[in-house]
C-alpha cells in the first residue's frame, strides 16, 4: 500500500520506518530540509534504538523514501499520516498551526480518495476541523475520510512498541477507512479499538493523563515516607501487586518530563475548560511534578548544607534513557537551579550533550564521561537511569569524588550497597537513613 507520513519526528519517522518495514510503500514528508538531508544521507536526526537500521534497510529496498515537498506524497499515496508537531501555547491550549497547514496543502494535491490519518496528539474534535479545512480548500469532486489513530510508542523502545503494541486505536467514520487501516496493519497481531474519531482522540489524551497523574501520586507518597521513614519501594511493591493498581509508574523520582506528559496534562486541563469541567485531579498532578524538582533540590541542600561553590556532578540529562529528548527535562530544572545557588556543574549524558549544550549555563562543565564527571566532585545526582551510569564502577566513582555523596533522583541504583561501600545515600522516598546509621551518618 501507498503511504505518506508527514513530520519525520520521534513519532512520525518511525511510523514512516516500521511501515515500509511492513512492506509498504511509504514516502516520509518534512519541510525541514536539515532533516531530509541527514535521512537521504543514511542517517537519522533522532536518537532512538533500532530505528536506524530499519530506516537503512528500507531505503536499501526501496520500501522508503524522503522529500520536503508535500505534493510527492499526497499525489501518490492512498493513505496520509499527519505527524506534525502540536506544541503547547502559554494558555495550555494545542497550537494546531502545523496541522491546519498540512490539512490546506492535502486539500490542494489531492487527485483521489484519500484517507487522511491525524497521527499527532491532538484535542479532541480536531478530526472535524480537519475535515472542514480540507473541504474548505479541496476543489476535486473524489471523496475522502479523516480518522484519528493515535500513537503510543515509549521513547526510547518506539519501535519495539510498533511491533508489539497493547492495542491499536481506530477512530474511524467509515467502513472503507476501517477497512484500509485494519489491512494496513494486518501483519500486526493485537487488539483493534474501534471507535469514533472523538473518543480516539480522547483515548490519547486520557491515557497519558492518567499516566502523569499515577507518577505525580507515587511522588506525594514518597514525601510521606521520606516524613514518616517508610520506604516508598516497598509500599509502591505493595500496591502494584494489587491487579487494580499494577506495578507500572509506581516509581518516585524527580518528577516526568520529555514532551507527551508535560504538554497533554496541559492539553487535556484546557479541553475539559472548553467543556466546562474543571479537571481538578490533572491541575494537581501538574503542581505536583512542578514542584518535584525542587523538592529534590531540598533533599540536596540539607544533607550538603550549603550549595554555594559545592561540585556537584549530574549524570543523565534526557528525561528517560534510551532517547536524545531533552523536552522538557527535570534535569535541566535542577542544573539552572543548582547554577543559580552558586554551585559548580559538571554533567554527563550517553547521547545528548550536543543537544544539552545550547540549553544549559555556560558555567556549567560538560564531562567526557561518569568519571571524569565525578573527579572532585562534593557529590553526585543521577538524573536519568541510563544503564551506562547505573552500572557505573563505583568503586572508582568514590576513589574519584572528594565527598562520597549520592543522590538518586530515579532510585536506580543499589542504595544498599552503596551505602556498604561507604557512600552516603539518597533516594527519593527510601529509607537511606537506616542503612547509613550503622555508619554513624543520620541525615534526614
């Protein structure tokens, strides 16, 4: 089958890829010519695990292709994916401005039926602005369908989640799109949704909604244990072995990031705005991931003291490993944080420092790897849980650090241990002063 996918971003290109590797043709679309360059080159300009390969291979097999003209794709392809950006505005509100473009130039090189596939995070009744934009613009006399089809691939493990899905959401109007998406994905073997357009694209927002909500709760929780001296992993161990609740995002930190949960919290308080229901629980989660980060900070700031010209070394800034994404970061909060108490930043990250660069002071120290990250260093703040660093010779990381201080904003590593080792340890939520009273150290 004829594909286009439009946007060759964290979602689009791997849409684009996993479909060609499927066996269709599909031609990825970007007005981004930076970007064409780099995947005509052979490369990709995202980091995401195994999605180079596919992307080579297909090209090899001329399953897949690249262009940043618009028409190459809408004239050839039956079905069109829209995978375009739809950041935020201050309000909260989804800037549709991408979409509404794509949907005029769809409208304009139509020659044919088209089904046009919103792919991209979108509010919802979207599909039916999309569906008035391109008769609005549309001068043929061939029909066509909208339907929504939304995406929930993990960065990080996109393309395994491609090809294993839990489900696969249809916002469909009509057979005939029914059809054409059930046979485009046929070779995959999982559970097809089948709904109307709005209660897909509310699927989407609901579902990451809810996600955030269940981290910014086990955060509130991990407050309380840090009070009460309970410990958050085995309470979060509890609770998950109850089927209703489940073990997934029980896990406190510093809070979420990366692009989906941020912007669809935000998304999703000003849709139920436009329908008059104010989402109380989403306006908490949101104040309760804002203040996580700083929340933290105290946490630092009490066992050090004082910030003021303290070294301290930052491991992992993306905001989940196995990605280059650095939208929206607790880590970048936390380093601008730090910097503007005084203190001294070195940071390491496995794949995202070109990126961090522009983003952070220029006081801060980009290091060439943990180690020589930690040389010196007052104390030490994991950030992401990349297996790089939480597999790290610790060791060596104490030889190395002038104070042998951890701080674990993602509770990845073997406090434990560490605490054995000598180090003095902290999570968030964990009971990290029992296990270093028997060194002398009480610390909360």
């Amino acid at each position: 089958m004829d594909v286009c996918v439009v946007g060759t971003g964290y979602v689009g290109l791997v849409q684009a890829a996993c479909l060609a590797d499927l066996g269709h043709c599909v031609i990825g679309i970007d007005h981004d010519p930076e970007k064409i360059r780099i995947l005509e080159s052979g490369g990709i300009p995202i980091y995401e695990p195994g999605l180079e390969a596919i992307v080579r291979r297909n090209k090899k097999r001329k399953h897949l292709r690249f262009s940043g003209q618009l028409r190459d794709g809408v004239e050839r392809a039956k079905i069109i994916f829209i995978c375009v950006n739809t950041p935020p505005l201050d309000t909260g509100e989804t800037d549709l401005t991408y979409v509404a473009n794509v949907s005029r130039g769809i409208a304009k090189y139509m020659n044919g039926y088209r089904l046009i596939v919103s792919k991209s995070t979108v509010p919802v009744e979207t599909g039916r602005w999309i569906e008035k934009t391109v008769k609005r613009f549309y001068r043929g006399k061939q029909p066509f369908d909208v339907a929504s089809n939304p995406e929930f691939l993990r960065e990080g493990s996109a393309v395994h989640d491609f090809f294993h899905p839990e489900r696969i959401v249809l916002g469909v109007d009509s057979k005939r799109a029914e059809r054409l998406l059930r046979e485009l994905y046929a070779k995959i073997k999982t559970r097809f949704v089948v709904t109307d357009i709005e209660s897909a694209e509310l699927i989407k927002h609901a579902s990451n909604s809810f996600l955030a909500t269940k981290i910014s709760f086990i955060n509130s929780l991990a407050r309380v244990c840090d009070s009460v001296g309970a410990d958050v992993l085995q309470v979060a161990e509890g609770m998950g072995l109850d089927s209703r609740i489940g073990p997934k995002f029980l896990q406190s930190g510093i809070g979420f990031g990366g692009f989906c949960f941020p912007k669809d919290l935000a998304a999703f308080i000003h849709i139920g705005e436009k329908a008059n229901v104010d989402l109380k629980i989403l306006r908490a989660a949101r104040a309760i991931n804002d203040e996580q980060v700083f929340y933290f900070l105290d946490l630092i700031r009490q066992r050090l003291k004082v910030l003021r010209r303290k070294n301290i070394a930052v491991l992992g800034l993306t905001f989940k490993p196995n990605t280059d994404d650095l939208r929206y970061a607790p880590s970048l909060k936390l380093i601008h944080a730090l910097i503007d108490r005084g203190t001294r930043v070195s940071v390491y990250d496995p794949v995202a420092m070109n990126k961090a660069r522009p983003l952070l002071p220029d006081q801060v120290r980009f290091a060439e790897n943990t180690y020589d990250a930690v040389r010196n260093a007052d104390a030490m703040v994991v950030c992401t849980e990349w297996p790089k660093i939480v597999r790290t010779d610790f060791g060596k990381v104490k030889r190395l650090m002038r104070k042998p201080i951890i701080f674990d904003g993602r509770n990845a590593l073997p406090g434990k241990l560490l605490t054995d080792m000598g180090f003095i340890y902290t999570g968030v939520g964990v009971r990290g002063w029992r296990e270093n009273r028997k060194n002398g150290l009480l610390f909360y």
